[in-house]
C-alpha cells in the first residue's frame, strides 16, 4: 500500500533514509527539493545504532525520525506533545514522486491547499505546519526568483535588498539563509509576524495573505503564540499518523531496507 504524507513522499515510513542502491539509485534524499538541503542523517544512524544495541529489531527508524522532531520541537520551542509509536519503515522510495507531491516555495495558496487536503490534513494544519519555518534554513535559488530581475512586490522592499547582498544574482555557490532572521534558533510564532510584514522568504509563505480563512488563521497564530504551539502540537501529531500500516523494523541500519 502506498503511504504518502507531506513529511516525505511515502509517509511517516522514513522512506528519506534510505541511501542509493543499485536495486534503487533515485531514492527521495536525491530529489531536486531534499538534496543537498537535507542533512543530519548521521544523528539518525546514532540513533539507531543505540536502539539496536538494546533492543534489537524493535524501533523502527519512522519511530525515530517522529520521536526526534517531537523532541526538536519541545527543545526549540517549548512545544510538548505525546505521539504514538509503531509506526513501520517502508520499502519504497522514489525521488521522481517527490516535486508532485509536496509544498514547493513557488506554490500559490490553491495548490498548497490541495496538497494538504490530499493528505486529510486542514487548511488550519497547512497554515498551522508552516509554522515550521520559523526555523531552519534555505538555499537562495528557492526564493531568488523573487529578487531578481525586479524585487517581487509582494516582499517587503527594504527585506528584499537586504536578501540580495545575501544571495547574489548568478552566484557561483548556492548561498544560505536563516528561514526566519528575527529568531532563527527558536520555534515559535515569529514566523507569522514576518509573513504579515511582507518578511518571508517564500512565494507559499506570502500566499497564506490571499484568502481571508488562511490571512484569520495566521493573525490568530501571530497574536496568541501559545495558541501556536497548541495548534503545531496536533496538527504534528496528525501528518505523523498519515500513512497505511505496511512495512518492515528495519535492522542495523536507517539507510537500507532488509533483505
């Protein structure tokens, strides 16, 4: 069965880890959105190696990828939520699935909405997960189109110059940027304050101000933080419940399914 969610293309069945194989060597982590800008797989196969070493075959690696986001979310932001376990580690993964599948940078409102609904999850839980950005970071070719050759108008214009001394036209390197540069090392509700101001680096991001549900829903999350992490917290829980229930426990390693 085919499990998708908007975590990764298959769902929460850390089908992101799996590495290149003859057998398969276009797996998800290759594709155009995930690479070179995923990384921390080593942190996973720590992890793992850890678990295996106490109780071997029993944690799946889907389980540990939910479990640290839960905890990368209560150490960023205070955020505490309980998640359920058991969740199963597919077989499949398909990099050529990934760009038709989840929120690119240049998706209007209409197919962000689309893509989430997809999936069983809310227009809430869409503008409520785009929270996420208020951490991390981003490679300057995922929002250059709305600098050059003319700052986009739906930027703030003082915003937009300060990000082209950051991400010069026709770079010979794929620059850098914090994803939120009031507060990047912390997950909370700045994020809707920088849509609001025009100060985001996304074309989606800014689309969340086009229709008055989405525009109620970002104020609310920008007025009332603790309504933010209330909200996250489910809807979190609810994109890491998406996905069937077949699989494996994947052995000694993340990144290779068993055989």
């Amino acid at each position: 069965m085919s499990q998708r969610n908007l975590a990764s293309v298959l769902g929460c069945d850390a089908s992101i880890l799996l590495d290149p194989t003859p057998q398969n060597s276009n797996p998800e982590k290759l594709a155009i959105p995930n690479f070179p800008s995923l990384r921390g797989f080593e942190i996973i196969d720590e992890a793992k190696a850890a678990l295996e070493h106490v109780c071997s075959g029993i944690v799946s690696c889907a389980d540990i990828i939910a479990f640290a986001a839960r905890d990368a979310a209560f150490f960023l932001g205070k955020i505490s939520y309980d998640i359920p376990s058991g969740r199963l580690d597919g077989r499949v993964s398909n990099a050529t699935e990934v760009l038709g599948s989840l929120p690119a940078p240049f998706h209007n409102l209409t197919v962000v909405k689309a893509l989430y609904e997809a999936q069983g999850l809310s227009v809430d839980d869409a503008v409520a997960l785009s929270g996420a950005h208020s951490i991390g970071r981003s490679h300057c070719s995922s929002f250059t189109s709305r600098l050059y050759p003319d700052i986009d108008p739906t930027m703030d214009q003082g915003f937009g110059s300060f990000l082209r001394t950051q991400c010069p036209q026709n770079a010979m390197d794929d620059g850098v940027v914090p994803q939120d540069f009031v507060t990047p090392n912390k997950l909370d509700n700045q994020y809707f304050k920088n849509v609001a101001d025009l100060k985001a680096l996304f074309f989606s991001d800014w689309s969340l101000l086009t229709s008055s549900e989405t525009a109620e829903l970002l104020n609310d999350y920008k007025n009332n933080p603790e309504l933010f992490k209330t909200k996250f917290a489910e809807s979190m829980v609810k994109m890491g419940n998406i996905g069937g229930t077949e699989g494996e426990v994947r052995k000694t390693s993340c990144r290779v399914v068993n055989y």
